[in-house]
C-alpha cells in the first residue's frame, strides 16, 4: 500500500521589518501629499516647511527602502511586506531625487 503523506503547513508571520518599511512608505507619501498642498496654497510664507517636510520625506523613503530589504533576511516569514516596501519606497526615493534635482 502507497504511503500517506501528512503535511502541516503553519501559519507564517509577516517580516516585522517590512510591516515598518509600509508605515514608512505611508508616511513619506504623506509628507509628499501635504507638502504639494503647502507649495500651492502657500504663497511664500511655507517654502522653509515645505522644503523640510520634502527632506525629511526623501529620508524615510531612503530608510524605508533599506529596513524592506533588511526584511528579506528574516526567517521563518512572509516577506509580501518586505516586498512592496522595496519597490515602493525605492520609486519614491527616486520621485524625491527627481523633484529635488529639478528644482522645484
């Protein structure tokens, strides 16, 4: 007779390192929204927080690339998180590059 194989398959945790890279990707996109509304609604009274707020951006879009590829190295995980993280925070790191090498 065949022999039966029994498999268990566990529920994976998702990489704790890339659910961070998200919530650094969400805050980036919101320092891009509410900075783009500050440069045109805002005449010339909010270039300095507008410009601080893009920086700082920039910054957690780099660091949030960086911890969705540290994501990567956690075993015993899904890595969706780490996943989008990367990609995401990678294009918007280069959109930031884009707007500050322009600019505006």
């Amino acid at each position: 007779m065949a022999r039966r194989y029994r498999y268990a398959f566990t529920r994976q945790k998702e990489a704790e390192k890339g659910k961070f890279s998200l919530f650094l990707l969400v805050s980036s996109l919101l320092f891009f929204v509410v900075g783009v509304i500050f440069s045109c609604v805002g005449k010339e009274e909010y270039h300095l927080i507008t410009g601080g707020m893009g920086l700082f951006g920039a910054l957690l879009s780099v660091y949030g690339f960086l911890m969705g590829l540290a994501g990567f190295s956690e075993k015993d995980r899904t890595h969706l998180s780490s996943i989008i993280g990367s990609i995401a925070n990678g294009i918007l790191a280069v959109i930031w590059l884009a707007i500050y090498l322009s600019g505006l």
